[in-house]
C-alpha cells in the first residue's frame, strides 16, 4: 500500500462521489482507477459492458429487467 497524490479538487469530486455511492473515498478513488484501467484495456466495452462483466466475475446474480 502506498500514498497517492492527486489534485485537490479531483480528491473533492471523489469524496462528494463517495458520498452518493455509499463508499469511502479511497474506496471510489480505487473503483475509478479499477473502471478506468479497465477500460484502457478494452477500449470497445461502455462503461456498463465493464460493470457487468466484473458483476460476473465476482459471480453476482443480475436481475432480469421485467417483461413490458
């Protein structure tokens, strides 16, 4: 584990974001650099193409979405 340092207000967009998300903030810090290493990675997925497909690695059942 080691220090960061990152600019004063992207460290303040974190904590306002970590607040919605119900995380801390190193906690949203580390998902945003886990979503953006990821997609450098596989610069065709979308953002929800990369959630899901850590959804399933961490084998986590989705919904379905109700049939209209």
């Amino acid at each position: 584990m080691g220090i960061v340092k990152i600019d004063d207000d992207l460290h303040e967009e974190a904590r306002r974001a970590s607040t919605v998300m119900c995380r801390s903030i190193n906690a949203q810090a580390e998902f945003w650099m886990t979503i953006g290493m990821l997609a450098e990675a596989n610069p065709t997925l979308s953002f929800n193409q990369i959630v899901k497909m850590q959804f399933a690695a961490a084998h986590v059942r989705l919904a379905e979405p109700a049939a209209a």
